[in-house]
C-alpha cells in the first residue's frame, strides 16, 4: 500500500492511506540507513515500512518533505524577524516551493503589510493580510492553498495554529506571549492535519524550514536579483561590495529593496562563517 507519514514518534510512523490511517515501523532493512521524513510518501505491508519514494522537496529544520506551498506568516506581534523570513524565502527557492505571505492579526494595523509589500515586490510572492481573530481574507487565503501541502512556517505567536484553528473550526493547542514579547513553542514536532481537500503542516513554532545553502549560491535564490546577475563588471561577483557590482547599484538606487540587500549581506556573511567552521 501507498501513504504518506503524517506524524512520528520515535520509531513508530503514522500514516494516511485514502480515508484510513495506520501505525507502522520501519521494516529491519530500513532501520538506521534509510531517513523517513513527515511528509514521505512511502510503501508499506504487514505493518512495516518497505520503500520510501523520491522526495520533491525536504527541509531540515524542521525534519519535512514533498511541501508544496509554504504560507510565511508574520504579525505586528511579536516583531516580525526579516532576516528569518529572508532565510526561509531562500531555502524555499532552493527547494522549488511557492511561498506566500501570510501577515496575521491585521486588525492590529497595516504597518507590516506595508513594509512586505515594500520589501519584496521584486519577488512576485503573494501577499495576504488576514486576522484569524476576526476572520478578514481567511477564506482567501483558503482557497490558496487548497489541494497542496501546505506548511505554515514563522516565529512563534505569530498565530500559525490560530490561522489553522479558524480556517478549518479545529481546537489545536495555541500558545501565548511571554512576558518579554517572544513566542513559547506549543508545537514540538511536524505533524499534517487533513481537511477533506487541504493538508496543512504544523511545524515548531521556531522553524524557518531550512535547507543545505552554500555562500556562493545564494544570489541565485533572490528573484529579484535574478535578471541582474549577469550585469556585474567582474564575473564572479558575490554582490557584497566588489566594484562594478550591479545589485549592490540596484540596492542604491531603491529598484532593489535596500534593506532586504543588507540582509543578504548578513546571510552571506553567515553562510561564509559557518563553512570556516565545518
């Protein structure tokens, strides 16, 4: 039979197979050489898990695979982490997954919609402003994601499951803000959720849905960049200051979002950190 993992615990998969669902484990030729990710369409007899098929995406952080969509959710609070959502943005072009961005609790002000739709033009991402207190745009939203695997991904009490709770009348558990502004996290494994035509993936709340990165091709997952790569006086340019640069002018002039610019330096010089150390 043919299913995909829709949670896991220790050892133990559970899976979705049409309307049924089933408990299973790896078979004994599988365990410890083969990865079994939420997500994972696999096969599976007797109660064991036999093969898994080839993924379409996978993120490492958190452990997920074969996301279709990726709703990126931010709120006026807590204040939103741009330069998280740049990572994310980057390891979903990576992956070959839609993004669209989610901005929740709308009803506390445009500001944060705004300064998205300011700052990522030059990406062509989809913007809704929804508030899963009053239920404004939800239905759109909706509608959106329907029949994909959808992953709702963001900081925590940003409202991801309030989001999930709203648009579908479930009763998830949905954690509040601490004292100093920072998210707890409710949500401590990828778990999907089916809902007649949609499926939904709950993730940590502290997730940013990486993948594997390297310094040097992180240009190529910025759209905006893209038509502009190869317009550098040197060939080669890593777009973090050589003369000649063409996104650096681009980011000058305004046609290229400064401040989005300034975070890619960041990642850049993050990614270039992090391989000295491996």
């Amino acid at each position: 039979m043919k299913g995909q993992v829709f949670r896991s615990h220790g050892s133990e998969y559970f899976i979705r197979s049409g309307d049924e669902t089933y408990r299973v484990v790896a078979r004994g030729k599988m365990k410890g050489k083969t990865e079994i990710l939420v997500g994972d369409y696999v096969e599976f007899k007797s109660g064991a898990i036999d093969s898994v098929y080839p993924r379409t995406s996978r993120f490492i952080r958190p452990s997920v695979a074969n996301v279709e969509m990726i709703a990126a959710v931010l709120s006026a609070l807590p204040r939103p982490d741009f330069l998280m959502l740049d990572k994310l943005l980057v390891s979903a072009e990576k992956e070959g997954v839609d993004v669209v961005f989610v901005v929740n609790k709308n009803d506390l002000g445009k500001e944060i919609y705004e300064k998205v739709r300011r700052e990522y033009a030059g990406t062509g991402k989809e913007i809704f402003s929804v508030s899963a207190e009053t239920g404004e745009n939800l239905d759109t939203l909706k509608d959106r994601l329907k029949g994909r695997l959808a992953a709702f991904a963001g900081q925590s009490a940003v409202g991801k499951t309030s989001l999930v709770n709203a648009m579908f009348k479930t009763s998830l558990k949905v954690g509040d803000l601490s004292s100093i502004g920072r998210g707890r996290h409710t949500t401590t494994y990828s778990n999907i959720y089916f809902f007649d035509a949609w499926k939904i993936v709950d993730t940590p709340g502290f997730a940013v849905l990486e993948s594997e990165i390297g310094a040097g091709e992180l240009a190529r997952y910025y759209p905006e960049f893209e038509a502009h790569l190869n317009e550098c006086r040197f060939r080669g340019c890593t777009h973090t200051g050589e003369k000649g640069c063409a996104i650096a002018s681009l980011a000058e002039s305004g046609e290229i979002a400064r401040e989005r610019y300034e975070r890619y330096l960041e990642i850049y010089r993050q990614l270039k950190e992090k391989k000295k150390y491996e």
